[in-house]
C-alpha cells in the first residue's frame, strides 16, 4: 500500500476502505507518513467530503492511536456530554450533578481552556483543594459511589487527532465537516462513554456561526457515533450571545450554584433542562425525554442536585462549605459598571468581543502558558432583548486591576441598542439522533 495512491484516490472521490485508513493514520502517528503526503490528503478530503463509513472508519483509527479509558468497572450507562464551546458556557458544572443525582453516573473527562475562559477544570479549581490528578480505579470508585467525578485529559488521548489538528491548522482545512466530527467524536468515544450528548452550538459565538453548518456538523457527529456504537443525540443551541450571565472561573460556579437551586439565569437553566433530559434517557433512567426533565426537576427542587454538587467536591478534595458561602470562592479586588450610554433595547451582543473582554481581564487563556485569574471576569446585567435606561449597568466588571479603559471600551464595541422591541432567537434550534 502506498500513500501516493490512497491520496489520488481520494483526489479523484473514490471512498478509502477501513485498511487504507489505518494505513494512513497508523502511518502518520509513527513518523511513517510525512506531513506534506498527509497535507495534500486533507485537502482531498476539504474539497470531496467523507462517506459516513470513511469517518467513522477514521473517528476509530485515532481512537485506536493512543490509551483508551476502560469505565466498564462503572456500574450502569456512562453518558458524555461534549460542547463546541462558546462563551459563558457553565453547562458542565451543572449537569455533571445535576445529571447524577437522579442515578445516572457521569463520568467526565475535560481539559482546561485556551481561549476567553477557563475550561471545567480551571472554573472547579475556583474550589479551593478540588483535584483532578487522581488514578483511573479511584475515579471508578468515586463515580460508583457517588455517581459523578471529573478528571484531568490523559496526555496520550487520541494522538493522532492531535497531530492530525495541528497540521490541519496550517494547511487552511480545519473547516471540514468531516474531519471537525471525527476529531470530536474520536476523543469522546477514547473516554469510555457508552451514549454521547453533543451541545452543537450555532451563533456569532460559535465555531459554527451558520445554522446549516452547524446541522451538517451535528448530522456527521451523530452519524459517527451511532455507527460505531455509540448512542449519540445532538442539541443545536444558540450562542448568538454569551450563555447565562457570568463570564469568568468562580463567577461561573457561582452561577452553577445558583442554577442548581433553580435560580440561574433563565437560559442556561433551559439549555441544562434539555440536555439533561437527553442524557438521563439515553442512560435508559427514564421512559422519556419528558419523564426524564421532570426527574431533573425534581431534584432542582428538592435540594438533591445541590446536595450532589457538594458530595462531588469534597470527595475530589474541595471545600464543599462554597456551595453555602460562595463569598468563599476567588473574589476580585475591584467591581465596575458599565453603564448605558443610550436608553432602548439591547439587539445585539457580540460573543467573541465580550469573551476578548473578559480574557483581557486574565480570566481566560491567551497562550497554554498563560496563568489564569480565577477571580476576575464580567457579569452581563442586560441581553438581547432587555428594556435599558440611560445609566443602567450594562455590565459589572470584576477585576485585579484598576486600569480596566481597554476592557469598557470591548465591551461598548460588543453591545448594540435599538428603539424597537427585539425578538429573540430560539435557545434550541434543533435535536438530531439519528
């Protein structure tokens, strides 16, 4: 077998079989296979797609290339939830013991951020002495005992995947359909779950800032999953603005804390409702997506997530007393508000601008090196939609540093008004599982 001819083949549209695959990605993984041959196959693959078997046969190659998490010493079905990110996204924090506390075990992988905030690992180490180093047999035993545990991401996860996005990054073909799901679900899939739930996120916050791409994309995910044997269902949400209102590590755990007593913001509370629901049924917990949402509601009401939240944190190590006295968690020295320079409606708020906001503030990840300030970060007093007066904060700034002129002026370009009535986008767009 020989690359030139797997890359004509592809070049020309015909479909690679299970072999050529592995050929290729066990090839490039070794040093086999150079990067500029797999270079010119990425390009092939831009421009001619993927058949369904093809991405699934390559999701599974570079699962295949590194360590696989073995859950099977976890009782019941292990369900996953993946999101393609956005701003303000505090889903995880509330769904892990949201989700375990009516019995289904969530047993999460996640890394830290690179980007406008933290990861879920940098927002749960807002608690002070909650750890994430710990062995695979004791997160089984923790996820058996108490239906929920959260560790650090291997370093040999799916190696081909990383090697395979860092060549894709400078050869202009990160934007392929085919390969953004494999390399998604290639991850999800090494981690042990048994179901996945995807979070497709759509908006001027999300990668894919078109609703038809991000159905394309969800559709390939799903189809992927489903074929290697994986239940997977994903939700289309909006991120045309920042989910919830916090924007930053322990104002997030502070807003999980708050939606996990039924109080959140509004929009984050719906969205963790939903893909709850499709987690807690796929996990066979209940008969319906309806049964399953109100099992989670009922456990909102009844204290039961919250009591779940804090078993989960002191069982890793942190000071579960937070989830009580949030005024606990990383404070920043200084508070401003940004106040409205007009009065109307809000139309607009630009998520990647708000999120550069924040990041400024040092609350998010310029480079892997850089340190992040758990304190810091925005609270948004108004959204889309929202009446504004003359005067009224817009937004409350949390922050280290007095010096905060760069920050205000992001989040005045970030914001836009008008006289009229604004009517709101849907929070879901769609649910894809087959």
């Amino acid at each position: 077998m020989r690359m030139v001819d797997l890359i004509e083949k592809k070049r020309n549209g015909a479909e690679l079989t299970e072999e050529e695959i592995k050929f290729i990605i066990e090839g490039y993984t070794n040093d086999d296979i150079p990067d500029y041959q797999l270079s010119a196959l990425a390009m092939a693959v831009y421009f001619n797609g993927m058949t369904q078997s093809e991405s699934a046969h390559l999701t599974m190659a570079m699962v295949e290339s590194g360590d696989q998490i073995d859950l099977s010493a976890i009782e019941g079905i292990k369900v996953d939830k993946h999101s393609t990110g956005g701003v303000g996204d505090t889903t995880t924090l509330v769904l892990a013991p949201l989700v375990a506390a009516v019995g289904v075990p969530v047993a999460k992988m996640s890394g830290r951020g690179l980007g406008h905030t933290g990861g879920t690992i940098d927002k749960l180490e807002s608690v002070a002495g909650f750890n994430v180093e710990i062995n695979n047999d004791e997160f089984n035993r923790l996820v058996n005992d108490n239906k929920v545990a959260v560790v650090g991401q291997t370093g040999n996860l799916t190696p081909a995947d990383k090697k395979l996005y860092a060549l894709r990054d400078v050869t202009a073909t990160v934007d392929s359909i085919p390969l953004i799901a494999s390399s998604i679900m290639s991850k999800k899939i090494a981690s042990g779950a048994d179901a996945i739930v995807l979070d497709v996120k759509t908006g001027s916050g999300a990668f894919m800032k078109e609703l038809e791409g991000a159905k394309s994309l969800a559709k390939a995910m799903v189809q992927i999953g489903n074929e290697v044997g994986r239940q997977t269902t994903a939700v289309i949400s909006d991120m045309s603005q920042p989910l919830g209102r916090a924007i930053g590590n322990s104002l997030e755990v502070k807003e999980a804390i708050d939606t996990l007593k039924g109080k959140g913001p509004s929009d984050l509370h719906e969205l963790c409702l939903v893909l709850g629901s499709h987690m807690v049924y796929l996990a066979k917990k209940a008969e319906s997506i309806e049964d399953a949402r109100m099992m989670l509601e009922e456990a909102m009401n009844n204290g039961q997530a919250l009591e779940t939240f804090k078993t989960f944190l002191a069982a890793q190590g942190g000071d579960a007393a937070v989830v009580d006295q949030p005024e606990q968690l990383p404070t920043a020295t200084f508070a401003f508000d940004v106040k409205a320079k007009e009065s109307g409606y809000v139309s607009e708020i630009v998520a990647d601008k708000i999120g550069t906001a924040a990041m400024l503030l040092g609350a998010g990840r310029a480079t892997k090196d850089s340190t992040i300030d758990l304190a810091v970060g925005l609270v948004l007093n108004k959204k889309i939609g929202d009446k504004v007066e003359l005067g009224d904060s817009l937004v409350t700034i949390h922050s280290n540093q007095e010096d905060v002129q760069d920050v205000i002026d992001k989040i005045y370009e970030s914001y836009s008004m008008t006289k009229e009535d604004v009517e709101l986008l849907p929070l879901i767009y769609d649910v894809i599982n087959e």
